[in-house]
C-alpha cells in the first residue's frame, strides 16, 4: 500500500526554496514576469518510478502519458526518457508527442472524432488506433480498403495494418462524483456501448470479420471516479476479451487498454490513491490481467504529474467589498479554467508568500483570490483564510502541474505565461530550465491576425 504520508519532494519546504530561487532569478518578478508555472521533474521522477513498481515485471505494459495533462514538448520529452509511451487526442497532440521523441508504435491515438486524414497519418506512421464508434470502424475498413486496391495495383499482397488497432467499449459501469469527467456512463459520448442490445454480439462478429482488430480500450472517467468504478470497468472489458476470444477460437485479442483516470488529492500533500493501492483493485476485480494473457497499455495524465507542479503570482492589488477581502493577482480563468468555471468539482489549495517567496505568518482572514479576467466570476479561491495578502506578496496554486498554467485558456488576450523545469540537487541548490518561455504581445498577434 502506498505510503499515505507526504514525502520530501511535496513538502512545503521544498516548494518554498523552490520559489525563494525564483524571486532571486527573475523567474518571478513583479515588473516582467507576473505569472509562472513550475515543475518539480524530480518529484514527477519519482512518480513514474512508483507507476512502473505498482505494476509486475510479469505483464506486459506500456504506460503512455495522457499528453492533454501537459503537452508540452519538454515535458513530453521528459517522460519519454523515464520509459514512459504517450497518448494522444487530436493532430495537434499527435505532433507534439513525435516532437518530444517518442517511436510511433509507442503512441495511443483516441479521439471520438478522427478525420479521415488523421486516420490516415495514424496507419502510416504505425501509431495505435482506438476506434470509439461503429462509424469509424467503417471509416477504417475503407481507409484499410483502399490500401488494399494500392497493393493490388503494384502486384504485392493486401498490407496488414502497421499499426495496433482497438475498439473503445464503453462498460457502462456508471459514473464518478464529477459528471463532466465520467466516460462510462449509460449514454456516455465515448466508445461503443457494452450493454446496449445487440451490441457485445455485433462486436464478436466484428473481431471474427476483421482478424487485425486485436485491442480493446476503456476508460471509466477522470477525477472523481473511485479505483473500484475504474476497475470494474476494466473488469467488463476483459469480459468481453475473453467471450471474443471463446467465441472466434483463437486469441484474436491480445492486449487491453485500460486507460488513466486515477483521482488526486487536491485536499493536501497527500499522494492519495497510489498506483499499488489501484493494482491491488484491480487484482481482486479482474485478476486475468495479470495472468500474462494479455498485453496492457495505460494512460495515467493528470496522476503523472499534477502533485509535481505549482502555479506562482503576484497580488496586484487588494481591496474590500462588503466586508470581503479581495485579493487582485495574475492567476485566473486562463491558468485555473476548471477551477474557476466548477470550483466545487476543481477546488486549489493555496499558500501565501511575501515578495521574496517566504511563507506569510499571520492571522488568517478570509479573503477571495481574484484573477485578472474581466468578469465578475473570476475566482480561484472564495472566502480563502490566509494570512492577509498585500500588494507585492505571491499567491501560490498548488498541485498544478497538469493542466492549468500548461493548458491555458485565452481570454482577454491575457498571455501564456512561461513554465519552468526545476530540479533541486543534494546540495539544496534549486536549477531551473525553460519548458515554455512567456508568450509575447507579438506572438499574439500574430495568432490574432494581426
């Protein structure tokens, strides 16, 4: 069982050396850089190491990085080198991963809406294709189809498929305490649905007609949804491998996706839910999976690399209303979108900082944490106690290493702010290394059409 306490690398020491080094290089800066997100690689080191553990060197298992958690290149990059594959959503995605390395058998593409084009560059290039509807199966026999005719033509015998091709099953096991992140429920938009008649039927029929379907994938949903839901999904998915597989007289599926999803604590600096503890879920859910029956692939984002990363800035200005205690700084809907649109769903933890990056000592007040954008809503923290900021202190957003400062949301043409590696060496000396530099008023014009 994972280690419930909160280890060295999370602590909120190192976070606080890491930020004093910061203020002292003019990473942070009250004039020119307002705003900026940081990445502990070492912590995210040790979070893949424990990843690879949880799983037995007896399975078969690549784990590929959901890229939509942090797709930056660097980052990317990074992962690539701590053995890890990567998933992919879309085009954009997809070229970032090739970007940061990665062997294209080492890439998962999913996506509910893949262009035909997009199709296409997938087969050729030999990335992994999860087909999530009855429709794109067509799409990919016509695409394969064609091939085929190309073959023909040149007088060479019909290709098999480069690449790994799966079907998204949607189990149907239900959804998590977060709606929006739940992707197996009854009518969920993702993946053919398991229970719905005639489907697990159509499906053997459609392994038996195509002997390159080889995968099935799932993925129950994402924050919010318990290991147990998660595994058993898993567990109806493996089902189904096993009744194909009967059914067909042959071991047609060979390998199971089963996606990412596992929850963060974002309450404290508590892991929660490690890898091990969802393993042993697993284990008791669909103990097949680890009988070297099937090869597995996972696709772990926002557990990856969330804990690893905080999000630095400024307080503006402060200010009372009501009674209310305002602080004005440059942390908003473009760093923290979910938070600040579904704050009961995406609440931050938060700490206070003087100018230097020292932790603020004080009374607590309750005071709103407001962002920079113009409307009323933009709040990372509502009635936050905290020591009472000032002009000139920081406010920092914990655990956002995925997503938010990484997938920034452009409003009120607010700039992307740069994200920095940091490592801390044995010595305690903090080094840091760009991952994305600050957007520039150029830049955005230019991708404005100006």
């Amino acid at each position: 069982m994972t280690d419930p306490r909160p280890t060295a690398l999370r602590s909120p020491e190192r976070r606080e050396s890491i930020l004093r080094a910061a203020v002292r290089e003019g990473l942070l800066d009250p004039e020119d850089a307002l705003l900026a997100g940081f990445l502990d690689l070492d912590a995210v080191a040790a979070t893949v190491g424990s990843l690879h553990r949880a799983f037995p060197d007896s399975v078969d298992v690549l784990h590929a990085f959901a890229a939509k958690a942090n797709s930056l290149v660097p980052v990317l990059a990074e992962l690539r080198g701590l053995g890890m594959g990567c998933e992919v959503a879309g085009p954009g995605e997809l070229a970032q991963a090739l970007a940061a390395g990665f062997d294209p058998e080492r890439i998962v593409f999913d996506s509910p809406a893949k262009t035909r084009r997009e199709l296409r560059r997938a087969l050729d290039l030999g990335v992994a294709v999860n087909i999530d509807s009855w429709q794109e199966l067509a799409r990919i026999d016509e695409l394969l189809a064609d091939r085929a005719d190309t073959a023909d033509r040149a007088e060479h015998g019909a290709p098999e498929p480069r690449s790994r091709i799966g079907v998204r099953i949607n189990p149907q096991v239900g959804g998590g305490s977060i709606g929006a992140m739940s992707t197996a429920t009854a009518s969920s938009k993702f993946g053919i649905a398991l229970a719905d008649e005639g489907n697990a039927e159509r499906l053997v029929e459609a392994f038996r007609a195509r002997p390159w379907l080889t995968w099935l994938h799932c993925h129950v949903g994402s924050q919010g949804c318990t290991p147990d839901l998660m595994a058993e999904g898993v567990a109806a998915v493996a089902g189904l491998a096993r009744r194909i597989n009967g059914e067909l007289g042959r071991r047609q599926v060979v390998g199971l996706d089963i996606g990412g999803g596992l929850p963060v604590d974002f309450h404290s600096d508590l892991a929660g839910p490690g890898y091990d503890e969802y393993v042993e879920r697993l284990r008791v859910h669909v103990p097949a999976l680890f009988s070297g029956r099937f090869r597995l692939v996972t696709e772990f984002g926002r557990s990856v690399l969330a804990k690893s990363g905080f999000t630095a800035a400024y307080v503006e200005y402060t200010k009372t209303s009501g009674g209310r205690a305002i602080a004005i700084t440059s942390a908003g809907v473009q760093v923290a979108t979910r938070t600040v649109f579904a704050p009961e769903s995406w609440p931050l933890r938060i700490s206070a900082h003087d100018a230097t990056g020292a932790e603020k000592r004080g009374e607590p007040v309750a005071q709103d944490i407001a962002g920079p954008a113009c409307f009323a809503g933009d709040l990372v923290a509502r009635a936050r106690a905290l020591p009472l900021l000032e002009p000139g202190d920081i406010v920092v957003l914990l655990d956002t290493g995925a997503y938010y400062a990484t997938t920034p949301f452009a409003y009120n043409g607010l700039l992307e702010p740069a994200v920095h590696g940091v490592r801390v060496a044995s010595d305690g000396t903090v080094r840091f290394r760009p991952l994305r530099r600050a957007q520039t008023v150029e830049e955005l014009l230019a991708r404005t059409g100006g």
